[in-house]
C-alpha cells in the first residue's frame, strides 16, 4: 500500500499548521484499508473520518429518530 506523497504530506502539514496555529509534523502509518479512513491527531484532538466513526454516528442519529 502507498501513503501520501511527499507534496501531499507538505500541504497536509502546512493545512493543519494553519488550523491550530502551532507547528505540525506528520506521521503516517499506513495499514491495509488506508484508502479507507483517516485519522488525524493534533495534541489531545484527534478528527477521525474512518468509515467504522461514521456508521457509528449514523446509527446513534437514527437511534435519535426513531
């Protein structure tokens, strides 16, 4: 499996920098399903756009409905 390319994890890097207004460095672990999800961590926040996060948040939204 291949991760981001070095441009890639540069504008990923500088994006992130310009959000949370500190330095940011990347560290890139990539596993089987990488196309798949991703999770970021910056200090204590993490943003997880995995696909397991967003079945769960579907499925409490329609527990909520129903």
């Amino acid at each position: 499996m291949q991760g981001l390319t070095k441009a890639q994890s540069d504008n990923l890097a500088k994006a992130l920098t310009e959000q949370v207004g500190k330095s940011v460095s990347i560290k890139e672990t990539v596993g089987r399903l990488h196309s798949w999800w991703s999770i970021v961590k910056v200090g204590s926040r993490m943003i997880d756009t995995s696909i397991a996060s967003k079945l769960n948040a579907l499925q409490n939204n329609m527990k909520e409905v129903g």
